[in-house]
C-alpha cells in the first residue's frame, strides 16, 4: 500500500451549474462564492439500518439459545462455578459472528463484486466527489454497519463489563459517527475503506477469548487456540489498524489539500482549488477529528496488545487484560441472557 499520488490540480473548472447539467451532479452556487452540494438523505441509512438492528437482536436472541448457549456447555462445562465463564463465552461468540459477518460482506462487496480502484490509491478517495457513485453492494455495507454498531452499543451496557469500557463506549460513538457522517456526507470512499479495515482483527480476538475461557472446561485441549487466534489478531491489529489506517486513511485525509483539490464542487470558477474555495471545510475537519480520535483508542488499545504479547512471551496464561470487574459484580451487570431466571433490576 502507499500513500498515493501527490494531488493534482484541476486544469480547468467549469461552473458549477454547467457542471451539474454535464453530471447530474447536485452542485449549485453559494452566495459566498464556496461551492455547496446536497447531503445524502440520512432517512436512507437509517430506515436499513434499523431493520439491521432489530433483524441482529433476534439474531442474537434465538442464537443464543439454540446454538451459543449448549456450545457453552460443551466448551465449559456445566455447573454454577462457571457459569460466568459460560456467560463471557457466549458473549464473545456472539461478536465473533457479528463482526465476521460485517467482514465477509465488506470483503465481498468491495473485492469480489465492484471494481473500486480507489482501494489501492488513496489519491483517489476525493476524485470526483462528489459525484460518487453509491451502489446497491456498497449501500449494504452502510446499512449492516451502522445497525450493527447500535446494536453493539445497547448491548455493551448489558454485557460483561470491562476495564475499558469507556474507552469502548467512545469508540462505538466515534464509529457510528464517522459511518452517518461519511454517508451524509458523502465521503464514502474513505468511510468504506475504513469499514474494510476496522474490525477484522476484532473476529480473531473474540475468537482468542472463547478458546482461552475454554481452558479449565471439557475440552481444555482447545484451549491453546487462543494462543494461535491472538497472534493473527496481534498481526492484523498492528498492521491494519496501525500501519494502513494512520498512512492510507488518517495522513492522505488530514491534508486540507486532498479534498479541495480533488473534488469537483470545491473548484474554483477560474480553475483549481484551495483550501479557502472548499464549501465543505467545517464537515471536513468536523470528520478528520473523528478520524484522529479513532486513532488514538487504536494506539490505547495497541499497548494493551503489547501487554498482553508480553504475557505470552513470558509463558504465563493468557487472560483477558480488560476483565478488571469481580464475578459477582459482572454476573449482575451482564444481561443474564443466559439465565432469564436471575434477571435483576439493578442499574448498570
């Protein structure tokens, strides 16, 4: 991957209503002499969005019972001691399938189904914008994406808690946010690439914590497939989250230059952008912060990462560094899904 090409400045502009009539595209003169265009309609993500959330949360429900809830058993064991163990595994099995069903989707959509060469060139991401073209796979993405990630946020009220809780709790805001805004926006060349990198690495180390609760269980012998679910999570965390995020998606965007010059509403009337002719400038770096602090709860969460391979190296067991909360404590403040029974009324 690389940083992409320089940017380009346009050799000559036309107005902005011929260039509407020219591409249909919704650009009209603003009395200040920026160039505005018409946001996405939101109704059009969230009305998709919202049949995700509801379709995910009965999803979760009958699989939890008909499937998640006997593997805990198999993978656990039975019995009261641990049933917080069962409770932590089926939780994690539940994000597993969540966030490997939004990979697979994204994977096949932006590799498999549409040619989008702006994958491989950041250089790329403001082209035309914004007249991009949304198709029906890539709308999709949006919409599993955005429902998933509510769903997530309900849920991690009711789930297990964790030491980073608040920490998750920004980062689910600040992935929603980026996902309505890139969309409204239409900035969603840049929200779909992150889309594509952001939670592979989560699907291998939710898969890490179901093999490590099964250590003490039935099937202990599983149980070193944390050990091999860690390291590819290990891998992919630092080089996508880490390498290809801050150098493809955070630099290339964080340059004022990149949409101005790029995109075809921002051109000024004699030809060329700047950064002062960009109507866009205030949603800009409105979205380029939500960009900077995603990357700061990658670097927080990467030196936990860090710990937890020190761990490893050390030839301890391997444990889960967000778990700081009692049994007892935890058991009441999860969603007691898998005892409807021991349901309480107590606030999280």
């Amino acid at each position: 991957f690389d940083k992409g090409s320089s940017p380009r400045k346009l050799d000559s502009a036309p107005s902005c209503e011929a260039e509407a009539m020219a591409k249909s595209a919704p650009c009209v003169s603003a009395p200040s002499g920026l160039r505005m265009y018409e946001n996405a309609s939101l109704a059009d993500l969230a009305l998709p969005a919202g049949i995700v959330l509801v379709a995910a949360t009965l999803a979760r429900m009958i699989a939890m019972r008909l499937v998640l809830e006997p593997l805990a058993v198999w993978a656990v064991g039975e019995g009261s001691n641990v049933e917080f163990t069962r409770t932590k595994f089926v939780q994690a099995a539940w994000r597993t399938i969540l966030y490997a069903t939004a990979c697979t989707l994204a994977v096949k959509v932006m590799f498999l189904t549409e040619e989008l060469p702006w994958i491989y060139d950041s250089s790329l991401f403001w082209i035309d914008w914004p007249n991009h073209e949304l198709t029906e796979g890539m709308a999709s993405v949006y919409a599993l994406y955005a429902g998933f990630y509510v769903h997530q946020l309900v849920y991690l009220f009711l789930d297990v808690k964790t030491s980073d809780f608040v920490a998750l709790l920004v980062h689910h805001i600040i992935t929603l946010g980026l996902v309505v805004s890139s969309f409204v926006m239409k900035f969603t060349r840049v929200g779909l690439f992150v889309m594509l990198l952001h939670d592979v690495s989560d699907v291998f180390l939710e898969s890490a914590k179901c093999f490590n609760y099964m250590k003490d269980g039935p099937r202990h012998w599983l149980h070193k497939g944390a050990d091999v679910c860690f390291v590819v999570f290990a891998i992919s965390f630092f080089s996508l989250r880490l390498y290809i995020y801050p150098v493809r998606v955070l630099w290339p965007v964080a340059s004022p230059d990149g949409v101005c010059q790029y995109a075809t509403c921002a051109s000024t009337e004699l030809g060329g952008a700047t950064w002062d002719h960009c109507a866009v400038k205030p949603a800009y770096t409105a979205f380029t912060g939500l960009l900077g602090g995603l990357q700061l709860l990658q670097v927080f969460w990467g030196w936990k990462v860090l710990m937890v391979v020190w761990t490893i190296l050390s030839g301890k067991e391997l444990e889960d560094p967000r778990d700081d909360a009692s049994e007892e404590d935890s058991k009441r403040r999860s969603s007691r899904e898998l005892d409807p029974s021991s349901r309480r009324s107590e606030e999280d």
